[in-house]
C-alpha cells in the first residue's frame, strides 16, 4: 500500500516526465520542497516496490506500473481540484484542499465525486442553477448577519 508521501512522489515523477520528459531528484525537491537526500531515500523505496527504476547519478523511470499509479494520481488530483472550483473557491483554498483531501478519501468517494464532475460538466445549466442557488444562499446568510449586527446596537 502506498502511503501518502509515496502518492505524492508518483504524482509529482508523472507530472515532471510528462512536462519535461525526465524527472531529476533536484526537480522533484524543489517542487515538493523538501531535501534531495529525502528524495533519494523515497526513491530508493519505490524502487523496492517496483514503481520505478532508480540507479542514483542515472536517473528515474517509472515502471508500467508506477506510470499507472502516477497518472492516477494526477487524475484525481484534477477531478478534485474541478470539483472544488465548480464550489467557486479561489485556487490557494483548491490547492491546499486537494492536498488535504486526495489521501483520505476512499476509492467508492472518489468513483462518486468523479461521476458528479462529470456529470456537472455535461449539464453546464445544473451547474448554474447551482451557482445561482449558492449565491443566493449568501445573500441571505449576508442579510441575516446585517440584522443580527442592528439587533445587538
């Protein structure tokens, strides 16, 4: 089983070899920041676990697998993130969110999640009615706070 970290680094390996074509432990450290030496030890792990082929001052090539695994990753990672910017979140709450949520949430949640994107984005007008419907919730959450606020004066 793949630990979150370990998610992270096929996510990221996929994501620089099909950016750039290759991925280099200094590429990988400084978008995940975190130390080349931290690197080359999750290296070393997937390659024990067949994800990748890690020679050290060779290079990194996922397995058939690892890309399988990495492009899931960023699969979900992507749904996710349209997901969270259907709800009109601003894309620094996306990213972090993501982060948080992409690890924990099981297999049958994301089949769902990924059948609602899909399902948004071939009804465009449900997502308006939607949209309509939230900020329409806003309005009244702004209202009652307006009354709230000349209540307590």
């Amino acid at each position: 089983m793949l630990t979150p970290s370990m998610e992270d680094y096929l996510e990221k390996i996929y994501e620089l070899m099909k950016d750039k074509g290759y991925a280099r432990v200094s590429d990988i450290a400084s978008s995940l920041a975190v130390q080349p030496s931290s690197v080359t030890k999750m290296l070393q792990k997937l390659d024990e676990r067949h994800y990748v082929s890690y020679e050290k001052y060779r290079g990194i090539v996922l397995t058939q697998f690892g890309e399988k695994m990495g492009q899931a990753m960023k699969q979900r990672h992507n749904m996710l993130a349209a997901l969270l910017r259907m709800l009109g979140l601003e894309e620094e709450t996306i990213c972090n969110d993501v982060e948080g949520i992409e690890h924990h949430v099981s297999p049958k949640t994301l089949f769902e999640l990924s059948s609602l994107v899909d399902f948004m984005q071939a009804n465009p007008d449900v997502l308006t009615a939607f949209r309509t419907h939230r900020t329409h919730l806003e309005s009244m959450q702004e209202a009652n706070q307006v009354i709230r606020l000349e209540a307590e004066e």
